[in-house]
C-alpha cells in the first residue's frame, strides 16, 4: 500500500510535531526556519533556542507561517510560506529584492527528513502550499530555488527548493540575480 500523506498548516496543536521534525538542531544550524523571516543581523544574534522561541510565537498568534506534511501520521516534511512583506530577510535582500510591485506570497524554505528525501515530497508540499496560498487569498506566489544544475545539492543547499519542480509546476522565472532565479505562479481564484 502507498503512503498516506497529509499536509497541514502550523497551528498551535501541532508545535510537538514540527518540533520532532526539526530536531534539536532547529532543521539546521539553529535555523528554526527564521532566516527569512528576520534581517540578517537579527538571526545571527537570535540563533538556537532564540530563533525556536521566535517561532512559537509566530505559530500561537494565529498565522501559520508553514505547513507540515505528515507520511503515514509521522512527520516528514515542511514548507515555509506567507505574505512577502513577513520576510524582512528578502524584502531587505539585494539579490531577491522585489521584481516589481505585484502582491505575492512567498514559498522561502522546505525541510524534509532524511528518510523522507527523493522520494517527491517537496512536489506535494508546493501543491499544498499552492492550495493554502489561494485559500488565503493569494494571486502569486515566488519562490526563491536553486538551480540544480548548476549546483550540486549537498547540505541543506536546496532549502529553498529546486527549480526544476517549480517549473514542472508552472511556476515561471521572472527574475535572474547572480544565478538565482526568482520564480512566480499566477494562482486563479478560489470559485465559491
């Protein structure tokens, strides 16, 4: 039978969860996927248990900033996403600065568990992450992935996803930066 997999947002509830999925590491270095979400110079400062704190309480005030996606009820995968203007690390970025003034979400970091890797799930955490974005009222969403053939995919190289699933899900580049492509998706309204 194939694994059941199911992709929910980052409520309160399901803090334990996104915990066991990040380890004691913070997903990598302490990370606890604040990168984006902090200037640069805060997250240095906030690493470790700071940035973990940072988190939780983004998650208690009621605006998920990800969903999870459980294989089989384990957790295994995932993704961070929002409004762009909730990432203060890309709005003060160079590189990713704005393409131009079109509302957009943001898809900025995924991590997947080891036993988890290669086997599609970042594919099914940007379907969800589509499908959440719209329900929320989303009518763009970028992301911000590597190209992978031009960079192998070691370490946590690749947090911000791959081009090559971006593309095969219609998202589109928009922008180059030194090598770093900016891709975007049109979502269509939700019809009710």
């Amino acid at each position: 039978m194939a694994p059941r997999l199911e992709v929910q947002p980052v409520t309160p509830d399901r803090w334990r969860d996104l915990v066991r999925l990040f380890g004691t590491r913070g997903a990598h270095g302490g990370c606890w996927c604040m990168w984006w979400r902090l200037r640069h110079s805060a997250f240095g400062r906030n690493r470790g248990e700071d940035n973990r704190r940072a988190l939780q309480r983004l998650i208690r005030k009621g605006h998920p900033p990800g969903l999870i996606g459980y294989v089989d009820g384990r957790p295994a995968g995932w993704v961070s996403l929002g409004p762009r203007e909730d990432f203060q690390g890309l709005e003060h970025s160079r590189r990713l600065r704005r393409v131009d003034d079109t509302p957009v979400w943001s898809i900025v970091c995924f991590f997947i568990a080891r036993p988890y890797r290669r086997q599609g799930l970042m594919t099914a955490m940007i379907e969800a992450a589509v499908g959440y974005a719209r329900a929320q009222g989303a009518r763009h969403l970028e992301a911000y992935p590597i190209e992978s053939r031009t960079r192998p995919l070691e370490g946590y190289v690749g947090y911000t996803g791959v081009a090559s699933v971006f593309r095969r899900l219609r998202f589109r580049r928009v922008a180059l930066r030194e090598g770093y492509p900016i891709m975007r998706r049109k979502l269509a309204p939700l019809r009710g």
